[in-house]
C-alpha cells in the first residue's frame, strides 16, 4: 500500500491496473493531490514534471487523515459501527467471555482503522454468536436500551459523552454560587465561543441534564421490566412473544411526553 502525491496530473504515468484494482483519489492538499496505490500495483518511474513522490512523513499523512474526505468517510463508518455494538460493552449482556472477547477484538480492529494510514481498509466482520432464544432475547433487549441511550445523546461520541458529568458539575455548582475558578473558566471559555453568558450556558447545561436523567429513567425501567418479563417465560414460545410484546412498547416509552 502507498500513498503518493503529485502536483501534475497531466505528467503522470499511470500504472496498468486489473479491473479489481483501484487507485483511490485523496483530495487536494495544500497545492498537492494524493492518491492511494495497493500493494498489488507497481507505480512506473516518474518524470521530473509530475512532481511525484510517495508519502512517508507521519506528520504528512497525519494531516491528509485530518482533511481527506475518504478518511473523513471511515472514521464516520467506524463511529457508528462502534456505536452499534456499544451495548456489548454493558453489563448483563448475556454474553459470554468468549463472546465478550470476540466483540473487544471486532471495536478494537475498528478504532485501530482510525489511525491508520490506509484509506481502503479491511474491514472486520462482526463477531458471530450462536445464542439460546433466551440470550437473544436478551441481546435483543440490551441493543434496544443501548439504542435508548444513543437517542437520549443525540448520538454523541463516547469522547464527549465523557465530559458531561464534569460540566454537569460545573454548571450546578456556577448556578449555585460554589463554582471554583477551574469550572467558572471552563464554562466561560465555551459560553464566549458560543455567544451566550456563562449563565445561560450553565443554565442550558442542567436543563439538558435533567432531561437526559429523565430518559436514563425510562429506558433503565423499560429494560427493567422486559428482563424481567423474559425471565419468567417458560418455553421459546413465550420469550418470542414477550420479546415481540416489549418491542412495541420500546417506541412508546421513548416517544412518550417529555422523551
């Protein structure tokens, strides 16, 4: 696999390339434009004038990760896969260790796509699991509460899910005259890029906490009562039916008022 870049298209030699061979077009950056050669093509040797030469630089190829639109395109593909298998990272799964450890194998391979240097990467195939009617039901209903969740965020990154609690914090604690120095700066820093007071953000901040804490309730309890609604079934039958029961009910408690 090489990444190259040229400066003249009409100087370039091109390489002779099967119909299953594809050279993948990177953008313009900074005067220059990449492309993406696989292993299995032999690039031919380059005049003076096309400006060409293969790119080896991290930071170079840092920055063509930061503005490509194909690099652009994976790391949204590998947010939401990652996001769709987030609910295999909760407790009371169902799954097994193995099964557990198929699923950290499959997110690793993802997050590892995001920093690597390959716009056509292999992509992993999602674990494969072969489950009792019981268990996937129950990782029926641990993908709907996961679902729940990603709703309730606005399906935001794990990154920045991770900095609610803080400005949570920051924002009762301004709202209540206690903030330090560190929480009053932080809520100022973002209240100026975003044009409102630091008032008006910590204010927004805790509405939208107390409305997450609401959905949180809802979708805990909705998971609650399906969990324990599948466990006293008795037969397959009777988990299918259950589980056919509480699905519907998935959509209303989410779109009921105040969701």
């Amino acid at each position: 696999m090489t990444i190259f870049r040229f400066t003249s298209r009409a100087d370039l030699v091109w390489p002779a390339i099967s119909g299953s061979e594809i050279l993948t077009d990177l953008g313009d950056v900074d005067g220059a434009h990449y492309m993406h050669c696989p292993a299995s093509v032999t690039m031919p040797e380059q005049p003076d004038e096309a400006g060409y030469a293969t790119v080896s630089d991290a930071e170079e190829l840092a920055a063509l990760r930061r503005t490509s639109g194909v690099f652009t395109q994976n790391r949204i593909r590998v947010r939401e896969l990652l996001a769709e298998s987030d609910w295999t990272q909760l407790s009371d799964t169902g799954l097994t260790s193995s099964q557990g450890q198929s699923w950290a194998d499959y997110r690793g391979a993802l997050r590892a796509i995001m920093e690597a240097n390959d716009p056509a990467p292999a992509w992993p195939d999602k674990p494969e699991m072969d489950v009792s009617a019981y268990d996937a039901a129950v990782l029926k209903i641990d993908r709907v509460h996961a679902g729940f969740l990603r709703r309730a965020t606005g399906n935001a990154s794990m990154e920045e899910r991770d900095t609610w609690q803080a400005k949570a914090l920051a924002a009762e604690a301004f709202l209540g005259n206690t903030a330090s120095k560190a929480q009053k700066a932080g809520l100022k820093a973002e209240a100026d890029m975003t044009g409102v007071t630091s008032r008006q953000l910590a204010t927004a901040i805790r509405a939208r906490a107390n409305a997450y804490i609401v959905l949180l309730g809802k979708a805990a309890g909705w998971r609650r009562a399906a969990m324990a609604d599948i466990k006293t079934a008795k037969t397959d039958e009777e988990i299918l039916a259950s589980l056919a029961e509480w699905s519907e009910k998935a959509s209303a408690t989410m779109d009921a008022p105040g969701s």
